[in-house]
C-alpha cells in the first residue's frame, strides 16, 4: 500500500505559511505529490526534506526558478498504477477541464492536475480525477488537499478540507 498525499497552487514563498495540517500531513505520507503553483523555489526543497518521496510539476504561476527544477507533466508508476501530474492552464475557462484532460491523455489510472482552485475526487470509466485544490486559506475559500491509497490493485481517494490555524 502507497499513501499519497496530492497538494497544488499552495502559493507561497515558504512552508511555514501553510496549514500545519498540511504540513504534518506532508511529513506522514509516502509520497508527496505537487501540481504546481508553489511561487516558491524554497517550498520544493523544504517538502522534499519534509516527505519520504516527492514528486511534482510547474505550474503557471511559478517563477523561472521554479521551471528549470521540474517539470510540466510527469508520469508516474505507482504498484503498477499510471498517474499522471499536470498543471493544465490551456484555455479561459475551468469549466470541463476534466473532460479536456481525459481527451488528451487517455490511457491514465489517475490524473492529478491543479490550476482551477477546485477541489475534485471523480472516477470517469477507469480514470480517476484529482484536483485536490488550493493549500492555502483565503477568505472565500479553505485550503484542501487529497490523500489517494493505491493498493491491491485500486486507487482511492478523497479531499480534506483543513481547518484555519
């Protein structure tokens, strides 16, 4: 069993500004996921220090000094399980973005995106959609994230929404 925790557009300039839950979270899992939109070169080393195994993404908020460390989109294999990481910010709208993502990359067990802000745990056929929203609390809307288990053959998940600290 792998327990992965899915974080995106946390933008932030250090860890210490988002949710100690977040941060505890980061320290439990066995792989931590970014889709992108740190702001922050520093926030990818203090989660790679911070988590057993981490993985992540660029997103369109991120500075060069984020770009030339990772990349757009990243495949992972996960016990035998195809995911996908993307930070998908083509387009105007939000609105079918999941849609957009399953038509342009088939074949996935899981996609993992961010960009949207909208926190989302939906299985489309085989595919599996994660968009585990912003880690970050503003005033409209609470930081949340996902935890997905792979196990046995199957992906699970769900969004946790965290409390104000």
């Amino acid at each position: 069993m792998v327990r992965l925790l899915v974080l995106a557009d946390t933008h932030v300039r250090a860890i210490d500004e988002l949710p100690r839950e977040l941060i505890r979270a980061a320290s439990e899992c066995d792989w931590l996921v970014h889709c992108g939109d740190y702001t922050g070169a520093a926030v990818i080393d203090e989660f790679r220090r911070l988590a057993g195994h981490f993985s992540g993404v660029w997103g369109n908020s991120d500075p060069g000094t984020v770009r030339v460390r990772l990349p757009h989109q990243l495949t992972l294999e996960v016990e035998e399980k195809r995911l996908l990481v993307v930070h998908p910010h083509w387009g105007e709208h939000h609105d079918g973005i999941g849609e957009d993502l399953l038509a342009r990359f088939p074949g996935y067990d899981a996609i993992l995106f961010g960009h949207s802000h909208e926190p989302e745990v939906a299985r489309h056929g085989e595919t599996l959609l994660v968009n585990p929203g912003q880690g970050y609390h503003s005033f409209m809307v609470p930081a949340t994230m996902a935890r997905l288990t792979v196990s046995g053959g199957a992906i699970e998940g769900e969004i946790v929404t965290l409390r104000p600290t």
